[in-house]
C-alpha cells in the first residue's frame, strides 16, 4: 500500500497518519478464528493476512471470521448499520479493498478458503509493487 492510500475500512485516515499515530496491524483473517481451525502461527501470521487499521475498527472486528464481518461490511453500504468504518457506499469499499490489494470477491460472499485467499492477496500486492516500481 502506498502512504496515501486508506487505512483497511478507513474513509479519512491513510496510511501515512496510521503509520504515525497509533494503529493496528489487523489479521484480515483473525487469528482466534483461524486457532480455532487448528492453524500453525506460521500460516496466520503472514504479511499477506496482515492489514494497517485504525484500533477501533480492529476492535469490532475482533474475531469474527471473514464471511461474517465481510457480509456485514457488504449490509454497512446498502444501507445498514454502520459496523465497522466510515465508508457507507459500494464503491467506496470496493476502492478500499483495491488500495488494500484485498480481493473484492469476499464482499460478494465469495470468502475463499485462508490458503486461496493468501494467494490471491500476494498476487494483488505483488501486481501493485510492480505498478509502483514502473512509476519511478
């Protein structure tokens, strides 16, 4: 992500003022869920699970598995209450979960198991390396 870019679920706060104040480094798949599938530390504790948040909305989210807290994100911006974040529009979250580099399918109730969605998040974070790296 780059410096400018939204914190995870953040409609104001970037990377940069997350970086300089006090933030959270979220599981995006929580580590009590995945504890709880019997995983090894080395498979939840992986930079590609990992996402700068603001506390409270890494407090929310807690230890909900993701089709929980991504169907609730998906209620949050077609009108339901708000969970976790600021962000009450679609396109909004969807441009949060790009900046991210989060796949959009989990908001579409698509929650892939952790070891797809490892690799389809490195993937992502790989091509937007390369995009930065080619704006130099």
């Amino acid at each position: 992500m780059k410096l400018g870019d939204k914190g995870f679920l953040s409609r104001d706060i970037t990377v940069r003022d997350l970086l300089l104040n006090r933030s959270d480094v979220h599981h995006i798949y929580p580590k009590k869920h995945l504890k709880g599938q019997r995983l090894s530390r080395g498979c939840y504790n992986q930079i590609a699970n990992f996402v700068l948040t603001q506390s409270e909305i890494n407090i929310a989210i807690g230890d909900k598995s993701p089709d929980q807290y991504f169907a609730e994100l998906a209620e949050q911006v077609h009108g339901g209450r708000k969970r976790y974040g600021g962000i009450t529009d679609e396109a909004g979250l969807r441009a949060n979960l790009r900046a991210n580099c989060i796949p959009e399918s989990l908001l579409d109730g698509q929650v892939l198991d952790h070891d797809e969605f490892l690799e389809q998040r490195r993937k992502l974070m790989a091509l937007k390396i390369k995009s930065w790296f080619e704006a130099l």
